[in-house]
C-alpha cells in the first residue's frame, strides 16, 4: 500500500500566472491506474455515503485499477452526469476523500483528480453512455441550466420525459460558464459534457429570462411539471460607504466579464473590456473570493484578499487556498473594510478595522468583532467583494406563488417541493450558494420527486 498520492502534475507557478489555461495537468493513464490501486476497497467504504449524488467510489475506482475505463465510465454516469467537471470543483477533502480510509495512516485517494481523468478520457475517445430511453408525453420545464438543472433533466431523460431547459444567458451551464475560471474549468470541457444534454434529446432555450421573455404563468400552462434553479446571481455587497465608486466591483461582475464574456482576451479577441488596477483588495475567503484574486493576478496587479478570520476559518477548498498563494496572492487575516476612499469618482484607498475573534457564532465559526481604535487606511485601486450571493431577484419578484424563506430563497418540503403543486426547486435558488456537488444531487432528489408526481397525477 501507497501512503501518498501520485503526484498531480501542474503548469509552473511563473507560467500559469501570465495565463488562464488549467493549472493541474491531469493524470495520464499510468497514473490514474496506479492511483487507483492505491484504494483498499473497504469493505464497507465510507466514501460513498459521504458523496451527494452517490457515486460508487469503491466500484469506478476498482474499474481503473483494472484498467477498465470504460466500465468505469459507465459506473460513474449513473450518478453523476458531468463527471469530468465534477472532478474538477467538488470539495472532495469535506466528502468522499475526507473519509477515505486510507487517510487515517496516509494521504485519501485522489478521488477527484480519478473521475475527472475518467471523464476526460471518455470524452477523448466517443465513449458515450448506453441508453435505452423509453419515451413519455409528459413535459417538463427546467428554469436554469446550471448544475441542479442538469442532473435534473438528464434524470428525467433517463425516465422518457419531454424536457425543456429555458436559460437566461448565451451560453448553458449556469454557474459552470460565468463564475469558474479557464484555469479551474476550462470551458471546453463545459461545452463538451453540455453536448449530452442535446444528446440525451433535451432541448435548451438559450437568451430566455423567465419573467422577462416568458411569464411564469406562460410555463405553469405549458408544463406539467416545473422545476426552478435559477441560481444565486445577485451579489452581496457589505453596505459600506464608496460602494457607488468605479473600480467596485461584486465578485459575480467581476468573473462574468472575465470567465463569459473573456475580458482578458480584449480587445485582439473579445468586446468586453475589464479596468483591474495596480493594487487590488478582494474581500472574502471563499472560493469565489479565490478565483477573483488569482484571475485579478493574472490581470498583473498585486492582489491581496482582505479576511475578516483567519486562515483556519476560510471556506475556500484548501487546493484554492494553496494555488492562490503560490502564485502570489497575499492574504490579510482579522482585517475588514469599513470605507472605501475616491478620487475624481474612482477608488482610491480602503479604510480598514483590525479584527480579533470571539466566541463562535451559528456557522461554528468563531465570531469576528472589531478591534477599537484599530483602524487604519491603505492604497488601492480596485476593491472586488466576494462575500456571497442571494437567489436571482427578478425572477422571484415575477413568480406568483412562491414562498420566498428568510435567507431569499425559494422555500421547498423535504422532497424539494414548492407551495405551488407540480413547482420544486432546487440547487442555489434555494441555499443561496453551496456547491456543484450539493447542486447536482438536489437535481437528481427534484427528478425522483418530479418523477413520482407526475406518475401519481397519471
């Protein structure tokens, strides 16, 4: 038995900062295979329980070892249906690898890294799921078509339902195309793993808002079943003065410029331009926060990300952590931005408060208070806030019916379920923002509910 990993090949720190190409390399076959012998194959594997959408580590992970990829392929296609981008973002150290057995006398299987290999290999070689699909009348709407609306949709596929996905942007993938960067997601693999929904026969109206294009009420008459997951798209700001200054920007404009509508590739190739100053204070720690300071580096400025806790309490994923710091990210702990400063209507400087930590509050998290007397002001030019996101706001101003909870988003039963009969919700539009991994199971729990509904209603 191996202790530790196969290591995981990555661009060189100088290179990747002067680029948005993936950092980690990914695993060539002899690699994966060797990581995957590494797997104990426990007899009751804990890593399973600990996936939300249940992928069988222990069965696909085996499969590799044996050099079985398609098999393997075919094993994780049951449960996930993006596995390759899967692979790339989900929190695996908070779920099947922090449980790995093997993590208690060496390091976890690198689970992730395996399915994204697995993935990409299928990708690389037309390996397509076998489907037998046998067609029903029922029609069913998915407003969004970020993660929660794909695993939807490809289950209710699955079951011969006539599914229709309406997005409000250009481009499909929600959350996937606008808030990851090339250098964690490159968008080429969102685009070939989204060519399966075509596949699977779904069809997707792009540049429709609903609310806006077509009323709800257009799609209640239309559908017999609806599933909404429209995301967390409006940003939080902090409610501090200078907000209204140019060069603030909410974390979501910030990364839609540059991930969807490629800002770092104007004005040779893309329309959309982005002013990034020479010094930039991004605030947050979580993975949001660590995708618009390594994309603000790469726009050549000093970034540094401003943290009211300390490194221990920051939610980013750890591997985020590592990779921003490497590539020159300077993280501020127990300081918080209580002022931004302009010139000529343009940011100039942050006030600041030093923080010390309290007790924990309801996130078990120990409570940031401001230290008095404390403060101090320093130069910058551009100030990004990445401190979360509330569900899309038009769109539930414009849906009759729904009850809103009092986080903003859409309040559902345990079997995802709105008040209106036929209405359920998941993913981001009802959590506020969590993870592509919780996304992509609350979509599948909306399928199997959907599925029992309208089986029921017949």
């Amino acid at each position: 038995m191996e202790k530790k990993r196969v290591p995981m090949r990555e661009q060189p720190v100088e290179d990747r900062i002067h680029n948005f190409d993936e950092v980690p390399l990914g695993f060539s076959a002899e690699e994966a295979v060797a990581e995957a012998k590494r797997c104990l194959q426990c007899a009751n594997p804990p890593c399973m329980g600990h996936c939300p959408v249940l992928v069988d580590v222990k069965k696909f992970v085996k499969e590799i070892a044996e050099h079985r990829f398609k098999d393997a392929y075919e094993t994780l296609k049951t449960s996930n249906p993006i596995p390759s981008i899967a692979g790339r973002v989900c929190p695996q150290e908070n779920q099947c690898e922090g449980v790995c057995t093997l993590g208690r006398v060496g390091e976890p299987i690198n689970i992730g890294k395996l399915e994204s290999f697995i993935g990409d290999w299928a990708m690389d070689n037309d390996v397509e799921e076998p489907l037998d699909i046998v067609e029903r009348p029922e029609k069913v709407a998915v407003i969004g078509s970020g993660p929660s609306g794909i695993s939807c949709s490809v289950d209710l596929r699955k079951h011969g339902y006539q599914v229709t996905i309406y997005e409000a942007l250009h481009k499909s993938g929600g959350v996937l195309q606008y808030g990851i960067p090339e250098f964690r997601l490159p968008k080429h693999i969102v685009d070939r793993e989204l060519g399966y929904l075509e596949k699977l026969g779904v069809a997707i109206n792009l540049n429709r808002i609903v609310g806006l294009n077509v009323s709800f009420e257009e799609i209640l008459d239309e559908f017999d079943s609806v599933f909404v997951c429209t995301g967390a798209g409006a940003p939080r700001f902090m409610r501090i003065p200078g907000e209204e200054l140019n060069g603030v920007y909410s974390a979501n404009e910030f990364l839609i410029r540059t991930n969807l509508m490629k800002a770092y590739m104007f004005p040779e190739e893309y329309d959309t331009p982005i002013v990034v100053g020479r010094r930039v204070a991004v605030i947050g720690a979580g993975n949001v926060a660590m995708d618009a300071a390594r994309c603000a580096l790469r726009y050549g400025a000093e970034t540094h990300l401003l943290y009211r806790r300390t490194r221990t309490e920051a939610p980013a994923r750890a591997e985020e952590f590592e990779h921003a710091v490497q590539e020159g990210v300077i993280f501020r702990e127990l300081v918080n931005p209580i002022k931004i400063n302009g010139r000529d209507g343009w940011v100039e400087s942050l006030d600041l408060v030093r923080m010390v930590l309290g007790e924990p509050d309801i996130s078990g998290r120990r409570r940031p208070i401001p230290f008095k007397g404390s403060e101090f002001r320093e130069k910058f030019d551009t100030v990004i806030e990445a401190i979360g996101t509330l569900p899309n706001r038009l769109f539930l101003e414009r849906a009759e019916g729904l009850e809103v909870n009092k986080w903003g988003g859409i309040q559902v039963d345990k079997n995802l379920q709105t008040r209106i009969p036929g209405v359920f919700a998941g993913g981001d539009s009802i959590s506020g923002g969590a993870t592509v991994i919780q996304a992509l199971g609350e979509g599948r729990t909306a399928a199997q509910s959907i599925h029992m509904y309208l089986s029921c209603k017949n």
